[in-house]
C-alpha cells in the first residue's frame, strides 16, 4: 500500500519478497549496531541470504503471522513483524509486533504507516488485542505506541544485560481493539 509522508514524499508498505532477503539482512545487522533497544547485541545476527530467502517463505507461507516492509525512495529501510501469540484456540485473540526503522528514516511516519498495516492485518484476523515489549528508555517508540493507543501494562525488571554488564527494563504494552 502507498502513503504519503507528512513531508510529501511516499513510502510503499508491502509483503516482502524472497527477493528483499539481501536487504533485510542488512537492515537487521545495520539496526542491531544504531541503538541499544533491540533484542541483540552488534554483529550477533548471523545468517546467509538463502537461509532469509527461506524464512520469509516461510512468513509468506504462515497465515498466523506475516511481515512488511517499508520501501522509500527504491530501497528497503524498515521491516516490521506481526504474528498471532500462540496458536491454539485461547490465544488466538492476541498478537504481538515489532518494528525496526533505519536511523536515517526514522521519525518520518514510517514506522506509523507499518503499524497501520499491522492493525489492518490483527482486524482481519480477528485479533481484539495487540501486545509488544519495549526498552522503557525508547523514547521514540514509546511515543508512537502510545500515539496509537497502546498501554503500559506493567514493566520487567533487567529485560536485556548489555555486554558492560548494565540492564535494561522493558514495558509490557498492550493495545485493544
Ligand atoms: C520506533 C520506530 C519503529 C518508530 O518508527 P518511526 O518511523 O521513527 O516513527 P514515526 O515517524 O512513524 O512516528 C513517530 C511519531 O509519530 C507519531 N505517530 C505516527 N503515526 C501515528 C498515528 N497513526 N497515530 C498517532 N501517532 C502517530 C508517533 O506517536 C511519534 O510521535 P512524536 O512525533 O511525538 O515522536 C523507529 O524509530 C525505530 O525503528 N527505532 C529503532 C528500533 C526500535 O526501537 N524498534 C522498536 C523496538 S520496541
């Protein structure tokens, strides 16, 4: 789907291809070495192109999850996921999401158009709550979160431990539809 940015420009949100696997890779890397709020540390996503190829058929394949990326200016600087919690019947209400937007790109409104998408995506599964964990010291994705409608639903104590031994507390946030 096609948008138009606060600042004119377009950003296309979309499945990704198997052909995207080279670009998301290096997002990932990239994104992993630009801020201390994602799962790893730099350099600790190792994987080969096939091996991407392989899990995003795989996600294309999934009816209980799926990913998108975002496309501006003719590449690839942002992919977000969103999949059901579990599968079986008691769960099948609740989905969880997650974003990552290249430094360059972020605070254009691209991560807000990704989670319109991924709105879009719970509505047609009949999803009635969306659930994600963040860093507490993210103040940008907090932002957009709360912009949305999610709430802080409680917090865990030293979620990530960065290698110079300090940690990190994550919010809970969940958000009814
Ligand atoms: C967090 C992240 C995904 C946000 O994406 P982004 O493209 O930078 O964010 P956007 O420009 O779409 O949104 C930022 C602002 O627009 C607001 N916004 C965007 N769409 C909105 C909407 N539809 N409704 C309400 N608010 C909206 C947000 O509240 C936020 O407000 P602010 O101006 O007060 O900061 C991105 O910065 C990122 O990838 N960061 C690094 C990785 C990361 O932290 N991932 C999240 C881990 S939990």
């Amino acid at each position: 789907m096609l948008y138009t940015l606060k600042n004119g420009t377009s950003v296309t949100i979309r499945k990704p291809t198997t052909k995207d696997a080279q670009a998301i890779v290096s997002i990932i890397s990239t994104a992993d070495t630009e801020n201390l709020f994602l799962a790893r540390n730099p350099g600790e996503f190792r994987t080969t192109v096939e091996r991407e190829e392989a899990v995003i058929e795989g996600v294309l394949a999934d009816e209980d999850s799926t990913w998108f990326v975002a496309e501006y200016e003719g590449r690839l600087v942002g992919q977000c996921s969103v999949g059901l919690v579990r599968r079986s019947q008691r769960y099948r209400h609740r989905a969880e999401v997650a974003f990552v937007i290249l430094k360059d790109y972020q605070g254009l409104g691209i991560g807000g158009k990704m989670m319109e998408e991924c709105i879009k995506w719970c509505r047609e599964k009949e999803v009635t709550q969306i659930e994600l964990d963040v860093v507490t010291a993210n103040q940008k994705a907090l932002s957009m979160y709360r912009g949305f409608g999610f709430e802080v639903t409680g917090t865990l104590p030293n979620a990530l431990r960065y290698t110079d031994g300090t940690y990190a507390d994550e919010y809970k946030m969940v958000k009814r539809l």
